[in-house]
C-alpha cells in the first residue's frame, strides 16, 4: 500500500489505479507512466526497502556485538570512508580537469558508487586491522578515531573546493534512493541478501553475546571468529547502501530500537526479522515523505529518516521510563 | 548429573597462570598441581588482587596458561574444541546481566547452546534440563522476570541456573556472592554445597568472604600473594600459620583462638573483663572495636569491667566504680572518657 503510495509520488505526480494496474501487469496505462513507473518507481522503492532492511539490520548487529543502545550501522567508520571516497572524486579531481559526474550522467553515477565502496572499504580494512589484537570497546573507539581522521581529511578537501563541487557533494551527503537503476539493484540486491542471510546464520552466537564476551565463550561461541563475521556483514550492509545511496542516518539505530519495544525480546530469531521489516518500512515511509506528497521540491533523505524515526525513538523511550527496561 | 566415575574432575599439572604482555608475560603464580573432585566445593580464598580471577579464567579455558597444564577428566583442556568445553565446565561471574529485554527463562536456556542446533531450539530434553535447573536453585518463580528488574541476589541464582542448563562437572564461580547481604549469601552457599554433593559436581568458588567459606567449603585453596596454591580441609589450614601470614595486614590480624580477623592487633590500652555469656563476649568485641586489648593482669589494665547476670556491668576505674545497665550505656561511657591521660600499658 506504502509502496503503491510512493510510487505515485513523485517529479510527475501519477493516478493510483495506474500504478496499481501497472504493477498488477496490465497494459492498459500509457506507456510513458508505465516506463515511469516501472523504471524509476519501482527500483527506487525496491532500493528504499532494502537500504532500510539492511539499515536495520546492520545496527541491530553492531548493537549487539558492541553492547552499546548507540551504536549504529557506520560505527566502524564506513560512513566517512565512503564520504571521503565520493569527496575524492568530487572535489579533489575536479580540479585536475576530471569531470565525470557532470549533470550526474550515468557513468559518473557509477563512479562515485565505485569511489563510496572502496572508501567504505579501506576504512573498514584499517579498523579492522587494528582492531584484531585489542577488546571489543577499543573496537568501538578506534572505529570513532578513524571516522574523525577521515572526516577531518574530508573537511580539509572541501576547504579547497569550488561551491559548485562542494554542492554536489552536500547532495551526495543528503542521501537519495533514486540513483539506483535496475542494472545497479542486479549488484545491489545481492550484496544486502549475503549480508542479511549471514546475520541470520549468526543467530544463536549473537543471542549468545548478549550475556557478554566472557560467558558467549563459556557457552561454546567462538567469540573472535563471530565478532570479525558479525562485524564484516554489518558493515558490507551499511556500507553497500552508503556506497549506492550516500549516508542514510538513524535508520539504522532506530529500527533495532522499535523492534526491541514492539516485540519485547532480544532474541535475534526475533529481532533480525523485525529490525529488516521495521527498517524497510521506515526507510520507505521516510522516502516517501522527502518526495514531499504535494510539494514540487525533494527534500534531503538523511533529514527526514531523523525528522521522522528520533520521535519514534523518544516517545519509546520516555514510555519504557528508562533504557535499561529497553536495552538493559 | 555427571558421567564420570573418574574422581578427579579438574586438575592442573604444573600450571602458571598471568599475563602476555607484549613479549614480557607477567606470571601470577606458577607451577600449580591442584586438583579438584567431583562432588566437592572449595572455596578459592586470597587478598584482593592476588589473581584468584586470573586462576578461574585459566581454568575455564578463557585465557591460556602461561605454561602447564588444566585436565579436565584426564584430558588437556586446551585440546578440547569450546563446544565440547562448554559442556565439561560451565561458569559464574561477576559480570552483570545480559543487555536487551531478557527474562530468565531465555537468559538460562542459553546454557543448552552446547547441546541445541545451529539456530538454538530447545528439544524438550533442552525443556526439561532448564526447569530442573530453575527448581534446583529455588528460582522457579522467576522464570517469566525480566532479568534487569531482578535484585542481585535473584540475578545471581538465574545465573547458576544458567551454568547449571550446562549440565558439566565442573562449574567455576568468580565471586558470585560479592554483591549480596549476609542472609543471600548464606542461602547461595548452601544452595551451592548441597548442588556439590548431590549432583556430584566439583564446584569451586572464589570469595574473600573468608567467614562463610569456614562454614561452607569441603576444601580450600589458598592463593598466596607470593603466588603459591595451599589446599587443605579449612580447619586445617585456619590452625596453620597460614591465613596469618596470607591475610594479615597493618591493622588486621587473624586470630586462630575465634577463628576470625581481629582489627587493632597491638592495642596501646588495655582493660580487663570479668564475666561470661554473650554479655562477656560482645564487651571485649565492644572493647576491642573502641581500640583496648584485654587481659587478664590487673597491674596491666587501665580499668576493668565486671560483668553481674548478663545485664549489669560494673566499671571499677582509679578506684572509682560506675554501673550501667545496658551495655550502649558502657560504650557511652568509654567513649566519653579522655584515655590519654592514662599510663599505657
């Protein structure tokens, strides 16, 4: 119904039965509404429902692993490493005459989610590294060092960038779902169903982790090999849809939030299922709000999944009296 | 609920225990050779920081001996792949509940993961082991709480009810008792020795809590600040010099003749208490806490205390006496009095 909704939204506004009978496989609609909805619609809903799932996913993950309620997708510093990424191609080679994502054409669109991917990846290459020899808060901390590192280095390139440049990369920086084509969803789907499905074998150690490093131990977990695991599949998820999307926030420590309120559990053959619905959900409402339903303009993602999830999150909060009912 | 008809559950054959640090390791103690029984609990005493921690996490196979050994039912514990670990030792600590809304019943079943499948569903022999292990710890009636809301005592029996769902010989406490009252820790100490000897596990508790192991353990194991391992049977090791030379400190010393700690070993003043019963016993506790020795020289003692039925005391001081009625009357008293002036003894 969400997904009807949304797809009818839009630069062109479109009735609802034509892109109900469009879905339902009808050839009875023009065929400019058509190829609209079935070209750009619906991968953008597609890519919206599986950002959010992964979104959630992933936080859930990192939440866990690192026994923190903050905690969140991007901890391990995905998020700057893609940012300096994309800042990379954007404001550093402009200046040397390279312009490939001019007006956004198609091979530059690929080029900036080839340069977040790599960032994504470095960074977390080098956490990760570091991180093999110490405990899992110093995890946490060295993840924070590196993001502030990289978002320094980010700042400084954008210090020396022209306001044309500096805009393309604040519009990367707002986060967008309509970039993703079906040729991008064919490289996109896949990767956030290895990450979810992994998760989902990881189900039994993560329950195991809630009662601490020592006792998951205790029990029979091999806790180092399933906190690299855990830790490469959640950001592999955070970091794909930074990569094709740009920084989505607060999806992805909301969703494992709400679910813990809705289900009142922590067991992950629970919560895994329900932070993916509740993220997918989220995330699809919160693009469907920033196509601003009767307004002409497109509002930055990134604001409205914060504008329309912290609310969510505090009214939780203030219901449950404290966080330690919610999260212990 | 053992399988073993071996004796000896855990033993360790010339361990040390510490710590790698960097290259140089720092060693706690070293060449260990203890053993531990099945159907016995040992309380693992020492001072703060002597690594009574260090030694339980070795022996639980959460950190590797420096050098040496730990066997579990004849077999080198290293060897033994965590899941079969898990279902030979399973253990308590002091390390606080689980995050996330958890109640018992789910913080206990997460003993059986040894046993369940790849995602962790019970099978009712999964179903039943739990429900034993609630009942056997008296906790049944918390199955359904969550765990954050439970007062520490009541968190600390679903946690050996979760060790217990391990269903292992061997079960390894860290100080389980450490935040609890008195009236809680006598009721898990006894819950404890009674799952030792009835289940036939080789349980072993660290505490410092030296009081109550005297009356609880079968066995002790005294960690030394010089890293040496004295084990004995506790009355043995209480008339031995030991605890002294173990425990003793500036201003604490034990004294074997009560079998407890005494604070202010070398009193400057001394008074002298005659009498018997609870009444005798409670005036030179109350004597000694306020800083005098007693004893039993009248030359010696800067007054002395006569104690009538239990209820009257008498205080003959420079020739002058005082009676009191009750004995927050006495204490009154000596406080009051300016003892600088006196001779000392």
């Amino acid at each position: 119904m969400l997904a009807a909704l949304s797809a009818s939204i839009g630069s062109v506004t479109l009735p609802l039965d034509a892109v109900l009978k469009t879905l339902t496989g009808s050839t009875d609609v023009d065929p400019v509404m058509r190829q609209i909805i079935l070209d750009f619609r619906l991968p953008r809903i597609l890519t919206a429902l599986l950002a959010g799932a992964a979104l959630g996913t992933a936080g859930l993950l990192m939440q866990t692993v690192f026994r923190n309620p903050l905690a969140d997708p991007f901890v391990l510093g995905v998020n700057s490493g893609a940012s300096l990424g994309v800042a990379l191609v954007l404001l550093a080679l402009a200046p040397v005459g390279i312009s490939l994502t001019e007006g956004l054409g198609a091979s530059g669109q690929l080029l900036i989610i080839f340069a977040s991917s790599a960032g994504a990846a470095a960074t977390l290459f080098v956490v990760l590294l570091l991180s093999r020899r110490v405990d899992v808060m110093s995890v946490l901390i060295i993840g924070l060092m590196i993001s502030y590192t990289v978002g320094a280095i980010v700042s400084i390139l954008m210090f020396f960038s022209m306001a044309e440049r500096l805009q393309s990369f604040i519009n990367w920086s707002f986060g967008d779902y309509g970039n993703v084509s079906w040729s991008h969803l064919r490289l996109f789907a896949p990767a956030i169903l290895s990450g979810i499905i992994v998760s989902i074998l990881f189900i039994k150690p993560l329950d195991a982790l809630l009662l601490g490093e020592s006792y998951a131990q205790s029990i029979g977990t091999n806790t180092k090999r399933c906190r690299l695991l855990v830790l490469l599949a959640a950001s592999i998820l955070a970091g794909t849809v930074t990569g094709f999307c740009g920084p989505i926030g607060f999806l992805g420590i909301a969703a494992p939030h709400l679910s813990r309120y809705l289900c009142r559990t922590s067991s992950h053959r629970v919560l895994i299922p329900a932070s993916i619905l509740i993220g997918a959900l989220l995330s699809l409402g919160s693009d469907f709000v920033s196509r601003g339903p009767g307004l002409d303009v497109v509002l930055p993602l990134n604001a409205i999944t914060a504008l329309v999830g912290a609310p969510v999150i505090i009214a939780a909060l203030v219901k449950q009296r404290n966080m330690k009912r919610l999260f212990g | 609920m053992t399988d073993s008809n071996q004796n000896t559950t855990l033993a360790t054959r010339g361990l040390s225990i510490g710590y790698q640090q960097g290259t140089a390791a720092r060693c706690i103690a070293k060449d260990l050779n203890v053993s531990l029984e099945a159907g016995e609990f040992v309380c693992l005493l020492g001072p703060n920081g002597v690594g009574k921690s260090t030694l339980i996490r070795t022996l639980a196979g959460m950190q590797s001996p420096l050098s040496g050994q730990v066997q579990i039912a004849g077999s080198n514990f290293q060897d033994i792949p965590p899941r079969e670990r898990a279902r030979l030792v399973s253990v308590v600590l002091t390390e606080t509940a689980p995050i996330g809304m958890m109640d018992a019943y789910t913080m206990v079943s997460l003993g059986r993961h040894p046993y369940s499948g790849r995602f962790g569903s019970l099978s009712v022999e999964d179903r039943e082991r739990i429900e034993w292990s609630f009942d056997a710890v008296g906790a049944r009636d918390l199955a359904q709480r969550q765990v954050a809301e439970l007062s520490d005592g009541e968190r600390q029996k679903v946690s050996i009810a979760r060790a217990l769902a391990q269903a292992t010989q061997v079960m390894l406490l860290d100080e389980p008792t450490a935040f609890l009252d008195l009236p809680r820790r006598v009721e898990l100490m006894s819950i404890l020795r009674n799952l030792a000897h009835k289940e036939k596990l080789a349980l072993l508790l660290s505490t410092h809590d030296l009081d109550l192991a005297l009356r609880f353990a079968d066995r002790f194991w005294v960690l030394t600040p010089e890293g040496q391992l004295i084990q004995g049977y506790p009355e043995a090791i209480a008339m031995s010099g030991d605890f002294a030379k173990v425990f003793a400190s500036e201003n604490l010393d034990w004294d074997a003749s009560v079998g407890s700690f005494r604070a202010h070993p070398t009193p400057c003043l001394s008074a002298k208490v005659n009498g018997d019963g609870t009444a005798a016993l409670w005036t030179k506790r109350a004597l000694e806490r306020l800083g005098f020795g007693t004893t039993e020289d009248n030359a010696s003692a800067v007054f002395s205390i006569e104690i009538h039925d239990e209820s009257r005391w008498e205080i003959e001081r420079n020739g002058q006496t005082h009676d009191f009625d009750t004995i927050d009357d006495l204490i009154d008293w000596i406080q009051l009095q300016d003892w600088s002036q006196s001779p000392p003894t």
